[in-house]
C-alpha cells in the first residue's frame, strides 16, 4: 500500500508528542510529591515507555528518509496500489499524482503473482467454448469469418481509444476506463493503445490462438510508448490501471511466464460467467 508509511508517520507525529508529556506530567507528579509519589514499578514502566518514544521517533525518521529516497512520492515498485482500485487511486491523485510520469519505466514487484488467481482463458479453451474466430491462418491479422462471433464483434470509441472487440469486452472495458477516469482523469487522458483484435494464429505456431484472435484482448501503453517486453519492468501507469482491469475480471500479462505488461485479456472466470448469461 503506498500511503501506508506516510499514515505511520502521521500518527507517529500525532501521538509521540502526547506520550511525551504524559511522561513529563508523570515525573513532575513525581517530583511534586516526594519519593512516594510513584513507585519503582511505576519508574520501570515510565522509563520503558520513554524509550519507547525515542524508538519510534527513530523510527519515523528511518522512513521519512525511505519515502524522501523513492520517486514520484513513492510509486517505484510496481506494485498495484490497493485492492481497492478507486479508492487509492482517488487519494493518489489528491495528493500529486497530475504531477507523475505515467509512462516512466519501474519494476514490476511480485510479478507472478499480480493476477490473484484470475487465469487465462487459452487458445483451446475458447476454441471450445466459442469456435474457432476463422479456419485459415496465417502469421497476418485477417477478418473474423464466424457468423455467431462476428454478429457480436463491434469496433467504438472507448473511453481514450478505439477498439474492435465482442460487445461483453467493450462493455467491460468501458467500466475499466470511466472508473480510470473519475480516479485519475490525468493517467486517463494519457492512455493510448497497440491493437484488440487480431484473428491471426501465434506466431511459430500452425494454428494456436490467441485471445486477440477473439477480440477478447487489448495492448495498452502511456503516451504511445510502447513497453519492452519480457523485461520484468513497466511503465508506472500500467501498474495504476492494473487493479481496475483486476476488478472487472481481465487477466494482466504483466503475470505471463513471458512478460507482456502491455496486454490485458478476460479472463476464464470472466469468460464462462458471459456464457452462463447468455452474452456469448
């Protein structure tokens, strides 16, 4: 959580001045009433609180120094703010964030484990939940040949950019984005994209799928620049906009064996819950 160092120190701040004088209000009584107006329990006791105060004064000044040390008021790890995706942002953005370089490059931290149990549909698995999106491949983007998958392709404006996708993943990402947007207007406005649909088959393979090919995938950047891939690293406002993808059931690529922190796809869950309701 980014802001949590700085609430320490805030209550740090708040409390170590009052536990302070409560011991300084202690050893006058002290003083005041002779030798005894406080017993040796209660001197051990003061003197373990005064050290204590001093401790976490230590304390407070070991991560004022952590926080003076890490860019863009903190935000170097890589790591998603919060579940509460809204919520931090809203504070993030209250508290500097027009001032941030969305499109820096930072570490992505805990990489593995980013997408919280949400998995990939798989070329196989929507193959069989869908058909497949057009019978002859190649290594090229050709058109959507399914009847039943092209009634339901659509190409809008969303939010920032325009798309190609299945109406449920246009959906979904219009959710993503407006939620972007109150947050965060400023990342908003500098969201950009690489491609949705793509009906191609992986390249190096004879006919493996991705989920672009279903129009169930989008590459997203900051700025127009593109992210590096496979290097374990991102730009900031990836990592912004991962939580809100999280909350609406979109698989981030950041967590691929391969790294590929530009793409978002739905994921499985998010898949057969569609089907359940009859979107697809």
């Amino acid at each position: 959580m980014r802001v949590l160092p700085a609430v320490i120190i805030a209550i740090g701040l708040v409390l170590a001045p009052a536990v302070w004088f409560g011991l300084s209000w202690l050893l006058s009584e002290e003083d005041y009433q002779g030798a005894g107006g406080v017993d040796s329990t209660a001197r051990i006791e003061i003197e373990m609180l005064r050290q204590q105060v001093e401790d976490l004064q230590a304390r407070m000044t070991d991560l004022q120094n952590e926080l003076a040390s890490l860019p863009a008021g903190g935000a170097g790890t890589g790591t998603p703010f919060t579940d509460d995706a809204a919520g931090e942002a809203a504070i993030w953005n209250q508290t500097g964030g027009a001032d941030l370089d969305y499109a820096q490059v930072v570490l992505i931290a805990d990489r593995l484990n980013v997408n919280r149990g949400l998995k990939v549909t798989g070329g196989s698995y929507l193959t069989e939940k869908l058909g497949r999106p057009r019978e002859d491949l190649n290594d090229t983007c050709q058109p959507m040949t399914n009847p039943d998958l092209k009634e339901k392709l659509v190409t809008e404006q969303v939010g920032p950019i325009r798309v190609s996708m299945l109406r449920p993943a246009i959906e979904s990402l219009k959710v993503v984005f407006e939620n972007i947007r109150q947050a965060d207007p400023d990342l908003y406005a500098r969201i950009n994209t690489a491609g949705a649909l793509c009906v191609r088959r992986i390249r190096g393979t004879l006919s493996a799928l991705s989920t672009h090919s279903y129009g169930l995938a989008v590459d997203l950047n900051i700025d127009g620049k593109l992210d590096n891939f496979t290097d374990g690293k991102t730009q900031l406002g990836l990592t912004i906009m991962a939580d809100f993808f999280y909350d609406q059931g979109w698989v981030w690529g950041a967590g691929f064996r391969r790294e590929d922190s530009m793409h978002f796809e739905i994921s499985r869950r998010q898949l057969d819950q569609w089907l359940a309701e009859g979107q697809l």
